[in-house]
C-alpha cells in the first residue's frame, strides 16, 4: 500500500518529504516556496498592506547603531486565524526589504532578482538573509510553552522574570550559531554581564560591530494575567532598538486597546499592529484553487472536484483556517485510503455536518458520587 | 488459685466515672475511630431547654426549603465557665456532622493569634474533604459558566450556528462544562479570566481571592492554588500575579473564611463554622483583638447573607462588649444554670454510662438524696462543678469505706453509699488545699504597698477570736475611728459555717459600733453562690473566694469601695447632728414666729366689749312696749355676728414645719359648708327680726290708736314671724362666754320675741276673744 499520508494542506518541512505536517505556519524567510503557498484571504491583504506601509516608512531607519531604530510588530487573533503565517509572511516581507537595501543602488528589484536566481530546490532551507539575523524564540511548537517555567515546573506556568531572562540567553545563543557572530561576541573578552540592561547593550553593540540587524520571532505566551501580558509587550518594545525587530504573537484580543492605553502616542509609532480574524464563504473556493494549482506536491495526491469549490461551509467553520484544513486534510485522507479518486462536495459536507459543534457535546461530566447522594 | 474479677453490682462502674469527663473539646476534624480501650470522650449529654433550641435551629437551617440565601443564621451560646458551651458546640458538630449528604464543616475549637498556624494545620481544607472539594470546584464552575455565557453573548461571530441559545442556555443552566467550549470554539481564555476576576473581585470584595479563584481554571495553575488556598506559601508565578503572600494574618483568615462562605453559599448547600472559646481574643492585645472582631463581625455578615450557619461560643461579659451589628445579626441562646432534675440525670448518666443501655438506671445510686441535693446547691448548677464534686465525693467515699476495712483496702466497686460527709469532704479536700498563712502572706502583699496595711487590731478587739479554722483577721484603719476587717475563713458549706462568721461580725460590731467597722470575709476555699449570699446578707460585704484568679483586683476593688462606704457613713453622721440641731433651732423659731402673728392680730383686731345697752334710739316708730324686747334681740343677733361661728380665720405667713430651715409660706384660710351655713342663717334671722320690727311698726301706725288696732293683725305678725323662724336652721354658735345666754340658742332668742311682743302689745288692745288666738 502506498504511502496513504496525504500531503495536502499540509505545511512543507524543509526538503518538502512527505507527509506534510499540520498546523504549522508557512516560513517563506526559512523555507523556499513557502510564499507560493500564501493564499490572500479575506482579511490578510490588508494586514500585509499594513505592514508594508508601514515599515515602508520606518524601514530605512531600521539598522544597527547608536542613530538607529527598531520596531515591534505585534500579530493578534484567535487560534487558527493565520496569524502565524501572517508574522513569519511579514518577517520575510522585513528581510527581503531590509537586504534590498544593502543591494547596490542599481538594482531595481532586488526580491524579484534574488527569486529569479534562486537556485535553492523547492522546501529547501533558504540562504541567511546578509543584513539580518533572524531568532525565532522557542522551536516549531509555535508556543512559548516551557519558556518560562522552572526546571520540572508545570510546562505550562510562564514566570515573567525567567522568560525574559531567557529570551535574552537564547538570543544570544542562537546567534552564536553563526560563527562570525560568535567571534565577535566572545572576541570581545568580557565577562558575562549579569545586568540585563548592560547584557542588551553589549549583543546591540555586537550587532552594529558586524552591521547586522536582529529579528526576535517571539511566539504567543499563555501569561494567563493582563498585567504580566503588558509588562511583555513593554519588555520587548524596550529591546527594540538600535536595529532590533520584535515580531510578537498573540491570541490576545485585547491587546489593541493595550496598545492604545498603555503606550503614548509617540510609542506607537514604533509600533505596528495585525490582527487576524474569522474567514469569509468565498475565501474556501479561493484556497482550494490556489492549493489545485500548487507544484510539488509528494504523492498520494487526489484529485478535487469542481463541486467542492461551490461548497459554501458554514458561519461556525470559518472562524479557522485550521479547521478548513483539518476538513479538507480528512476527508482527502479518507478518500484515499478508500481509493476514491477524488473529492466531492458530499464528502465535505458529511464532515462538516459531522463536526457541527453540538450542545450534547459540551456536557460537564457526570457528578462525582457523594457520600448519600446517586451519582447523577 | 486466683479469685474471680470483681463485678460491679448492678452494672455500675469499678472505676470513678466521673474522671476525664469534666470539659468538652471541639475536633476541627470528624473522626470516629476508636482507638485502644481508653475512654471515647463522648461524654453524658443531658438534653436541656438550651440543647433543644439549639438542636431545632439546627435541624430547621438544614431543612430549610426556601431561596438558599434566607437559610443563613449566626447562634451564640452565651454562659459562664462550666455551662456546657462547649458540649453544646459538639453535639452541634456531631448533628451536623451526621447530615446526608455531608456539608462542609470548619470548626476552630479556639481562636490565636497565630491564625496561620490554625487555618493551615487545625482548619479543614476543601482538600481535606472529597465532597467539600467536589462542591468548592462546581462552584467555581458555574462562575465560569456564567462568565463565559455573559461573553458568548457579547460574540457576533456566530460559532454556534443554529445552537447558539442552547449553548448560551445550557451554561447558564449549568448543563454544559464551560472548560471544554472554551477549548473548542477557540475563545480567548485571557478574557473569559480577566473577566472572571472582575466578577469575583465584586463578589469577594477581595482582589487577591479573586485572582486565586480564577486562576483555578488553569490547570497548570490549580495545583498552586490549591496549596494556597490551604495555607501554604505561594509560588514565583502566583506572586507575580499579586498572590504575594501566604493566608497567615487574622484579615487574611477570615477572608479565606469569607470566600469559602461565598463560594458554598453559591453553590446553594448549607454549611457551616463552629468556633469555640471567642474569649480567649480577651486575653490578645487591643490591636490584635480589635481586628479579630472586625474580620469576626464581616464573616458573621456573610454567613448571614450567604446562607451559612456560624457558631460560637462566648461568656456574657465578651458578649456584652460585641458589636452591636452582631448583636443585630447574632441569636444569643443563654445557658442557664442547671436545677436538680437535670443534675439527678448528667449524675444518673455518668454512674450507668458504662452500661452502655439507653435509659438505664435512672436513679442516682450509690449517691444519697441529702448528697444529691447538696451537690445542686454547692456546684451553683454548673455542670463542670457538678461532675468535680461527684468525682472528688466518689474517691472520698472509697476512701471513707475502706477506712472502715479491717485490711484497709478498697474495696473492688464503687462504693455503697456517697452521702452529705462526703461531698463536703471532697468540697473540703479540693478547694482547702492552701494554707492560711499563704492568705495572710497574699494580703500583706496586695495591702502593704497600698498603705493599708495595720498589723495590730484596734485595741478593743484584740481580745477577739476568728472563727474556727480560720485565719487572723487582718485590719486596714481608714479613719481614726473606722476599720476594715478581711477575715479568711475556710470553706463555707453550711449553715454553720455561716454562723460563725455571724458570730465574728456582731461582736465586731458591738464592740466598735456598726457605722465604725466592715467586715470583708475571704474564703480560702469553696463557697457557693447560696452560702455567699448568706454571708453577704449578715456582712453586707460578698466573700471574696481566694482561688479566684481575679482575687487581687476584686481585693484591691473591695476595699476601696469598703473605705469609700466608710468615709460616706462618717459624713452621713455630722451630717445628721448638724440636721437635728438645725431642726431644733427652726421649730423654735417657728412657735415664736406664731406667737408675734397672735400677738400681731390681737393688736389689730381687738376684742371690744359688746356696747352696753343705750336708750332705744334706733327706731323712734317702733310701740314703746316693745323697744326693749327689739333692742334684746338686735343685741344678741349683732353679738353673735360679730363673734362669728366657728374659728376664726387666720392670714399671714403660715408657722414653719419641723424643719424649719424653709422660708414662710402664705397661709389658706378654710371654713366648712356648715360653719357658711350657720353664718348666712345669723345674717337671715337678724333681718326677719327687722322685717318683723317694720311689719310691728307698721300694725301700730296703721291702728292710729288704741281702738284702731286689732288683735287679729298683730297675732297675724307675730305668728308670721313664728313660723318663719321655726324653718331656720339651727345656728350652733358653740358660745360659752359672758355673752352667751344659758341654755339659749337663736331660736330660743328669737320665738321670744314674738312672744314678748305678743303679750306686751296685746295688754294695750281693747279687750276682744282674740286672745283665742293661740
């Protein structure tokens, strides 16, 4: 039996092998032919737009050294609604403009230049970007989980003081990866500075010694306490200077009013914000066609029929992208396993109709026996 | 050969049962378990007036069918030492401990300053009890349910579909398990927690609380919580999130109390506290005390609010001193003293209580009925004294009847009979244990530094003896003629005793006058509140009891307010000479006040003798025959109006009373119906005297002379005024003087009259048969 894991609507790791995980974002400043699997739906357009003016106003300030900026990106929405790919889009959108500028002037195009010459394979590992380091705290999991925790703690109790803490120490460490980075930064013969506010110094001043910027991916952390979410967001507003970029996620909701409060005005203009939100009924028919079209995708494929794309799913299944995919990853599977060559509108909508959230399925659970009373 | 183990006759105890049962003690936690053979501790309980409120309060908060909020209530056992409070309170524990299905119980047997140190070890946590804590988290549950429903409805995204109200129902109804929805649908949890803090921080008006409870919901979080929730420190990410320190003050416990209150009242089960000895926050300094009552007095709110049952114990001085609002919000249930029906039955209940047989034996055996009743009237009713006394009367009687042994030996049982001796004996042998030097030694160290101490008696009483057994009176001087004796006496259990504190205190008092000298008697032993007021009654000073542990404050207050009486009765007595001679002195000069008044008037009024009788010239018209008899009677009648009937009236200031020391007063005079009466009668008869006068007058000039006047008209005048002085009404002058005609009265004068004129003109008419008149 071939290999029955389809790859469909799947995230390709690098070097593309099959399967193809799920719930992963899209990593197009990591992995090559990433961005050609962007869908604009509904709401991302305009974030991108956003961003891209934006930092197309900010960009140039962007750089190492005493005279130069940072900034700070925060994405928001639900769980499910992109934002991760969003982010990762944005940081690739941030690199390749940020190394357009250190092309030489005459090049128009420096993006579209660098992608003609790819000469990566698709899903490969893209090559570092020359102006920029990019740190994504934490790995795939796409979670601050354990970030913050002691040692054999609970992995899911983030402590303000050890997270950032932490953050700061893998930074380093990560960019240590980089042996000129390394170099120059235990070259320097110094002892390690304990003061978190001299330590940033020190990595800052490194970085502008190499003429480097530095992206920080920081992933969402479950701080569970509004006040300790704030005392975050001005912790790496605080870092983002002298060419440092945060780029923060979060399920948050609240955060734009935080933004709004607790920043003044001038602040914020260092500050750009993305939300995310639920998708629209024809933005299924816009990701099937997209995903029809996609190259290179491995074996067992299925072929997807025209009646699917008119499929209009309900209100309750576009509030996540990851539920589309987790439908159409189902039943595409399903249809393999049972050999059924393609994918038709009944197979979807049996699913859907399925997995329709019923009251039922929510009940608490049954009464704990007490001592003179029947288990209810 | 070894003999048979003894028997107790008719089941009754080998051992003294009255041992180890003399004070109850409250379990924070409910265990049954017996362990050992030792005594179970479950003591006698007589059901009382006092039980059976209490037990119906109860019984009524766990029944209770309303709206769960209108099920709270606060009671107050309130009694002195030895009551039963504390009994009351377990057997309270016990019936709620019984309930089914199980409420949630905290009992604090007694408060501390250390509060921590109760609530983390001696205070059940909802983790200590499986149902408890089973309650605590479906509370907490519907919080978030309800929460997370107020937020659904807020959400336009439509992820429920069609079901959206059965959702939203279903949660509010408390169906449907907020934790998994959340979950499924994606909803940010930070706002659901954030908002859930604000909605308990409403609700427990504590925003620390709030914090935890919410926290509670996050699995990774709720661990840590929990161990706070029980006392424990909290962690590194508690604290960042204001939970900075550990449940430990007195505030803090009592919120913890609070929250656990409104969180089991939302659920809408009953459940309750039980704190014993409130009295030992007396002993606390003021601070410590001041804030125990003010957390005491918010969760005695809640409970009331919330539908808890809260129970306490306290003596009626600390109950007194409560806060009003408690006193609003608290029911009081006051134990009484016991009466002998009750002591005949906690005693019954001891001596069979190892029968183990509901209802056996009810008679007081091998107690006497004189001991019985004795021991009502030595122990003031109060069940600990009871129980001491029959222990203490119990060992006497072994002792008593082994004595009587040839071998000395107790015999193996209780004994045969415990009667009045041994009571005493037992009152005599617990509470005489200190010698009366240690008394003496005692008051010369209370007396001394404070200037009031006298090593001698007063000179007269040195010959004087104490009673027996007791001590040498000592003797505080507070004037130079006044004394205070404190007289220690041994235990007062009988009349005789009371006697010879009688004895001491008259011969005390003849000798040094009662205003002189009180008497303050110390009891280096037992006295009950009967034998007290006995001697109390003769002194006019209560006994003080030396074991007392306020003795030397009650010493110290005693003998001032014997010194304060003291002073007062010395005042009171120059105070009284000085009144007697002040009286003396305005009674003398009230009578001569009163002689001047006569003297005065005497002056201004004199008695003039009557005029002596002129030549008719009053009425020229009037018959010459006549003019005598006229003037008579005019003379009389003035006379006696002049003098008047009755006394004569008096004006003026009035004699000053007794006192004398108040300034004149004015004067009423008064007559009698009577006396007005007689006087307008004088008046009357003194002008029908004139109108007969005038009638005469004219009869006589109507005749013109002798011929023409005819005996018809003159006997028609005179019989006239006859018959018109006969309705008179009698004039008593009560005349005796010179003036007064003997025997003779107004009418007497009067008819006179008429007959004298009569008869004199009558002479002067011609003869005519008219004499037939009469």
């Amino acid at each position: 039996m071939p290999n029955a894991n389809c790859s469909l609507f799947g995230t390709p790791p690098e070097d593309g092998h099959a399967p193809w995980p799920t719930y992963e974002p899209l990593a197009p400043w990591h992995i090559t032919g990433h961005e050609d699997l962007w869908v604009d739906i509904d709401h991302l357009p305009n974030a991108l737009l956003t961003f891209r003016n934006t930092m197309g106003a900010v960009a140039r300030g962007i750089r190492p050294g005493e005279d130069g900026h940072g900034h700070l990106v925060v994405v928001s929405g639900l769980p499910g609604t992109g934002k991760s790919s969003l982010l990762h889009r944005c940081v690739h959108e941030l690199v390749q403009l940020l190394d357009g500028f250190e092309e030489p002037a005459d090049d128009p195009a420096p993006c579209e230049s660098t992608a003609s010459a790819r000469p990566e394979r698709p899903w490969s590992r893209r090559r570092p970007a020359r102006s920029v380091h990019v740190v994504r705290i934490d790995g795939s999991a796409n979670e601050g989980r354990g970030l913050g925790s002691p040692p054999g703690a609970e992995p899911f109790v983030p402590q303000y003081d050890m997270t950032v803490h932490r953050i700061a120490h893998l930074i380093v460490e990560k960019l240590c990866a980089d042996e000129e980075f390394a170099a120059a930064w235990h070259g320097a013969d110094r002892p390690e500075q304990p003061d978190p506010y001299l330590a940033w110094r020190r990595l800052t001043t490194t970085l502008e010694a190499r003429g480097r910027t530095l992206v920080v991916i920081v992933p969402h952390i479950d701080w569970q306490d509004a006040d300790i979410a704030r005392r975050f967001l001005r912790f790496c507003y605080d870092r983002s200077t002298r060419g440092v970029v945060f780029f923060v996620e979060t399920k948050r909701t609240d955060v734009g009013r935080d933004l709004d409060t607790f920043f003044t005005e001038k602040e914020r203009t260092g500050i750009t914000h993305l939300q995310t939100s639920a998708l629209r009924p024809q933005d299924w028919g816009k990701y099937l066609r997209h995903w029809m079209e996609v190259r290179d995708i491995p074996a067992p494929k299925i072929v997807i029929h025209d009646d699917v794309l008119e499929y209009q799913p309900e209100t309750w299944a576009l509030l996540s992208i990851s539920r589309l995919q987790d439908c159409l990853r189902q039943v595409s599977q399903e249809a393999v396993l049972n050999d059924e060559g393609q994918l038709r509108m009944s197979h979807v909508a049996d699913w859907f109709e399925a997995h329709r959230p019923k009251p039922d399925a929510f009940l608490r659970e049954p009464g704990t026996t007490r001592h003179g009373q029947e288990t209810r | 050969m070894t003999s048979p183990p003894a028997r107790p006759p008719e089941g009754r105890p080998l051992k003294n049962p009255f041992r180890e049962s003399t004070v109850a003690q409250l379990e924070a936690f409910d265990d049954s378990t017996q362990i050992g053979t030792g005594p179970t501790g479950a003591g006698v309980h007589i059901p009382g007036r006092t039980s059976a409120w209490l037990t119906e309060h109860i019984e009524a908060y766990l029944g209770h069918r309303g709206e769960p909020e209108t099920r709270g209530r606060a009671i107050a056992l309130v009694g002195e030492f030895g009551l039963g409070k504390s009994h009351l309170a377990r057997e309270a524990t016990r019936l709620l401990r019984k309930h089914v299905p199980p409420l949630p119980l905290w009992v604090i047997s007694q408060p501390s300053i250390d509060m921590r140190t109760v609530y983390q070890e001696r205070l059940t946590s909802p983790r200590d009890d499986f149902d408890a804590f089973v309650d605590f988290k479906q509370a907490i549950t519907d919080f978030y349910a309800d929460v997370t429903a107020e937020i659904l409805g807020e959400d336009d995204t439509d992820r429920f579909g069609a079901d959206r109200g059965a959702f939203l129902e279903g949660l509010r109804a408390r169906r449907l398990d907020p934790q998994k929805i959340v979950q499924a649908f994606n909803l940010d949890e930070e706002r659901i927690q954030h908002r859930l803090r604000r909605h308990l921080r409403g609700v427990t008006a504590h925003r620390t609380f709030a914090v935890a409870l919410a926290q509670l919901f996050n699995r990774p979080f709720e661990n840590d919580v929990w161990n706070w929730l029980s006392g424990g420190e909290p962690v590194a990410h508690l604290r960042e999130r204001g939970i900075r320190e550990p449940i430990r003050s007195i505030q803090q416990v009592f919120d913890a109390l609070a929250v656990f209150s409104l969180v089991y009242g939302k659920s809408g089960r009953p459940y309750a506290l039980v704190l014993d000895e409130l009295d030992k926050t007396t002993e606390w300094p003021e601070q410590d005390r001041a804030v125990f009552i003010n957390a005491f007095e918010m969760l005695v709110e809640r409970y009331v609010n919330q539908g808890g049952l809260l129970l306490f114990c306290a003596r009626p001085e600390l109950w007194g001193r409560l806060p009003l609002s408690l006193h609003e919000r608290v029911l009081p249930l006051w134990l009484d003293s016991w009466g002998p029906a009750e002591t005949d039955r906690l005693i019954a209940g001891h001596v069979h209580r190892a029968d183990r047989t509901p209802g056996a034996g009810p008679d007081g055996a091998p107690f006497a009925e004189p001991a019985l009743r004795e021991i009502v009237l030595q122990s003031d009713g109060v069940p600990r004294q009871i129980l001491q006394i029959c222990e203490g009367a119990w060992d006497q009687a072994v002792r008593r009847e082994a004595g009587a042994r040839e071998d000395r030996r107790p015999r193996p049982g209780p004994p045969r009979e415990i009667g009045l001796t041994d009571v005493h004996a037992a009152l005599r042998s617990a509470h005489g244990k200190r010698d009366m030097a240690e008394v003496a030694h005692r008051l010369q160290h209370v007396l001394a530094p404070r200037q009031w101490w006298h090593h001698m008696p007063p000179v007269s009483v040195r010959s004087l003896s104490a009673p027996r057994e007791g001590g040498e009176p000592r003797w505080v001087q507070v004037t130079r003629r006044t004394w205070i004796a404190l007289l220690p006496v041994p235990s007062v259990l009988a009349q005789d005793d009371v006697h010879g504190i009688q004895r001491f205190v008259d011969r005390v008092r003849s000798v040094l006058a009662p205003e002189n000298v009180e008497v303050l008697v110390i009891v280096n032993g037992h006295a009950c509140r009967e034998m007290r007021n006995r001697v109390a009654e003769h002194c006019g000073t209560v006994p003080l009891v030396f074991d007392d542990p306020r003795f030397e404050s009650m010493l110290i207050d005693g003998v001032r307010s014997l010194i304060e009486r003291l002073r007062a009765n010395g005042r009171n007595a120059v105070l009284g000479e000085v009144r007697d001679q002040l009286e003396t002195i305005a009674t003398q000069q009230a009578m001569l006040a009163d002689r001047i008044d006569a003297v005065d008037h005497a002056v201004n009024h004199p008695r003039l003798p009557p005029p002596t009788p002129g030549p008719p010239t009053s009425d020229p018209r009037v018959p010459p025959p006549v003019r005598e008899p006229f003037r008579q009677a005019q003379a009389a009648l003035d006379r006696l109006l002049e003098d008047g009937v009755g006394p004569r009236p008096r004006l003026g200031p009035a004699v000053p009373g007794a006192e004398g020391a108040h300034a004149a007063l004015p004067r009423r005079a008064t007559t009698e119906q009577t006396t007005l009466q007689a006087m307008g009668a004088l008046l009357y008869a003194r002008r029908l005297v004139e109108a007969f006068r005038e009638a005469i007058t004219h009869w006589w000039e109507a005749g013109g002379d002798a011929d023409g006047r005819n005996a018809q008209g003159l006997f028609t005048v005179c019989r006239s005024f006859e018959i018109s002085v006969e309705v008179l009404p009698r004039v008593d002058t009560g005349e005796s003087g010179p003036g007064a005609r003997a025997g003779g009265g107004v009418e007497e004068v009067l008819t006179g009259l008429a007959e004298q004129v009569w008869f004199a003109l009558r002479d002067g008419l011609s003869a005519e048969p008219g004499g037939a008149a009469r």
